[in-house]
C-alpha cells in the first residue's frame, strides 16, 4: 500500500517527465545568448534533479513503511526489509531491468562518458559542455536519468497513453509555428532566414524533424486505434442481441441489453478541441507581444514561461476533459466556456498588435481588421467541428 507522500513523490516524477516532454520542444528563451540549446538544457536537467530527489523520497518512504510493517523485531531484520521494498520498488527483478530494450545502451553509453570524462584534457569543459551548447557529461547523464526515471515509475497503461498524449499535443505548436514561419509571418524578428530553412521553437531545422520523427509512429499508432474502434463500436451496434443462450450447464442465461444511455462524446472532442485551439492562440499572442517589446528590454521574461504552464495546464485539462464523456456538465457547462475562450483568445490574438513603450511597460495596442477576420474565421471552425462531431454522433445513434 502506498503512503499519502509516496503517491505524491509518484506523481511529482510522472509530472516532471510530462513536463519535459513539453519543454523540450517548445521552451526557449529570447533574452539569453544562444536562446534555444542551454536554455532548453538547464531546465531540463532541473527538472530531472526535481525528479530524482521526488524519486529518493518515494524510496525511503517505501523502505520506512516496508519496516514498521516488517515482523521482525531487531534492527536487522527491518533494515533487510526495507532495502527488499525499495528494490523491489526499483525493478521487481534486477535481470529483468536489464531485459529491457535499451538499458544495456544506456548503461555502457554512461560507462563511455565517464571513462572519457576521467581521462579527458579538459575535465571542466567534459563535464559541463561548452558555453554554446552544455553538451557535457552532465548533461548527457541528465538525459539517461530522464529514462531510467521513466523505465522504473511508468507501472500502468495510463501513464504511457498520456504521455503519448503530451507529445502529440506538444507537436502542434511545432509544427503550426513552422508553418507560420514559412509563410513569413513570424512575428518574432530572427536574425536567420526562418522562411526558407524553418526552425520553429526548436532553433534548428534538423531538430524539428527530429522531434516530428519521433511523434510520426505515435500519432499513426492513435490513427489506427481510432479506425479500429470505429470499426468495433459499428460492429458490435449492428450484431442483433440474442434474448437467451444456454450455458454448459444447459441453464438459460438472458442477455441483458445495454441501456442507451445519453453520450456527451461530441461534446468531449468539442470542448478537447477547443482547449487546443484557445492555448494555441494564447501562445502566439505571447509571440506578438515578446516582439512588441523593444529588444533587449526583459522585463516580460516571465511573459513566454508563463504561457507554457497555461500550457501544460491545458493539456491536464484535455486529459480530463476526455475522461468524463458520460458526464452532461461537458455540454450544460463546459462548451459555453470553451467556445467564449476560443472567441475571446483568437480575437486577442488575431486582431491586435502588441507593443510597449522603450523603459517602461506602457502597452500600445494596436487594430488590425483583417486579424480580426482571422479571429471569425477561428471560431467559427470551431463552432463547424462542433457541429459536425455533433451531427455525426446523432446519425449514428439512430442507425
């Protein structure tokens, strides 16, 4: 049985991993040197600390429960229990760990690293990286923990489904703010050619494809887990239900037929998508507003931060949203709300410039009317996906 901090050491390492999953695409930080690689890196590795630290205590409250529930009765014996809970916790079996795909890698990848860090000429720079990229042992040591932090907490098949979830959510914004840079309209003034070469929120074409690659297989995986789905529900409402069958017995055993029971899943992808669209535009808006302040004036660093925790936020939201399809507050509540948030955030996003005056934080805002057809146009493809997915729901519960 877990303990009340244990359950939240447990959950705090599955929330930073979520977190990392949105960080490393999507975080950078225009007022620093380099922007995108050590900003991206040293969070990260804070996150991973965050991680290890929850980890370290949700093993000694395993090993300190594991004692005082131990029938032994001298130190010994207790201390020999609880170091069996906490490995037990680790890996159920250390031969098993290590029949894991790419544990072995990982393990003589680390043991490389530290070999060349101990003989390296330059220990400082092995260890910590350059100041252009942070590319050190340190670093690299974050990321392998990052994994093994991963491969020891995930027990169940939520966990991984919504981690899946935060990684085809995250490559939204990658690839809509490509998109946005290779129709020139990246509010942000880049130094380099983002048009030609795009870079989006990750500095660099090749780790934008990088990213994007490693969300392909998973986004196929949901497409043909949805088709299949389709195909079942079809299936199964199209099969008559038998009134009786006999078991082995020769008893008769009635089939009891499923209630029809009133389904709020229109409104869940309604309301799911519409989340998506509303952050999205809270985040560009932020990218319009970071470029309406004159560079390299920071006092808004906290603006671009804060707009990924409302992220991140959002797509607990998500989460919870597609967890409650039964519930009628998805469509009494729950969709007036998301459509007023997709209106009011595109209309902000969409209809005007931001800027501030130099040295202070005077906001001069500015009307754009063809932003503000943009900002129609948003919610009313809103309001047609609505329609849609409601319509398409009515037609097959009559068939």
């Amino acid at each position: 049985m877990t303990t009340r901090l244990g359950y939240y050491a447990d959950r705090a390492i599955e929330m930073g991993w979520l977190a990392a999953a949105l960080i490393a695409p999507l975080f950078f930080n225009v007022y620093s040197t380099r922007v995108f690689e050590p900003d991206k890196i040293a969070t990260i590795r804070s996150v991973v600390l965050i991680m290890l630290v929850a980890w370290i205590v949700k093993l000694f409250e395993t090993g300190r429960r594991a004692a005082s529930l131990s029938p032994a009765t001298t130190r010994a014996g207790k201390a020999s229990a609880a170091s069996q809970a906490v490995v037990e916790t680790v890996a159920p079996s250390w031969l098993g760990f290590l029949r894991v795909p790419m544990v072995v890698a990982i393990l003589v990848y680390a043991l490389t690293y530290l070999i060349s860090t101990i003989f390296s000429v330059t220990p400082e720079a092995s260890i910590f990286g350059s100041y252009q990229r942070l590319q050190g042992t340190y670093s690299q040591y974050s990321y392998m923990m990052l994994g093994i932090l991963v491969l020891a907490n995930m027990r169940t098949r939520a966990q991984f489904e919504r981690l899946i979830n935060f990684m085809l959510l995250t490559s939204l914004p990658v690839a809509l703010y490509g998109l946005v840079q290779a129709a020139r309209l990246d509010p942000l003034p880049w130094a380099g050619d983002t048009a030609t070469r795009v870079a989006s929120s990750m500095g660099n074409a090749i780790f934008v494809a990088a990213w994007l690659i490693m969300v392909v297989p998973f986004t196929l995986y949901r497409l043909f887990l949805g088709v299949s789905g389709v195909i079942a529900a079809r299936h199964e409402a199209q099969t008559p239900a038998q009134p009786s069958e006999q078991d082995r017995r020769g008893r008769q055993v009635r089939r009891t037929r499923v209630q029809d029971i009133p389904g709020y899943g229109w409104a869940t992808v309604a309301n799911g998508t519409g989340v998506i669209i509303a952050v999205l535009m809270m985040l560009f808006m932020t990218l319009k507003m970071m470029a309406g302040l004159p560079y390299p004036d920071a006092k808004l660093w906290w603006l671009y931060p804060l707009a990924l925790a409302v992220f991140y936020g959002a797509m607990w939201a998500v989460e919870w949203i597609g967890n409650r399809r039964d519930d009628p507050i998805q469509r009494t509540l729950i969709l007036p709300v998301v459509g007023a948030a997709v209106f009011l955030t595109s209309f902000l996003a969409m209809s005007f410039t931001w800027g501030f005056a130099p040295n202070t934080l005077n906001m001069q805002i500015g009307f754009e009317g063809t932003g503000f057809l943009w900002a129609l146009f948003t919610f009313l493809l809103w309001a047609s996906i609505t329609a849609a997915v409601y319509a398409l729901s009515n037609t097959e519960r009559a068939d």
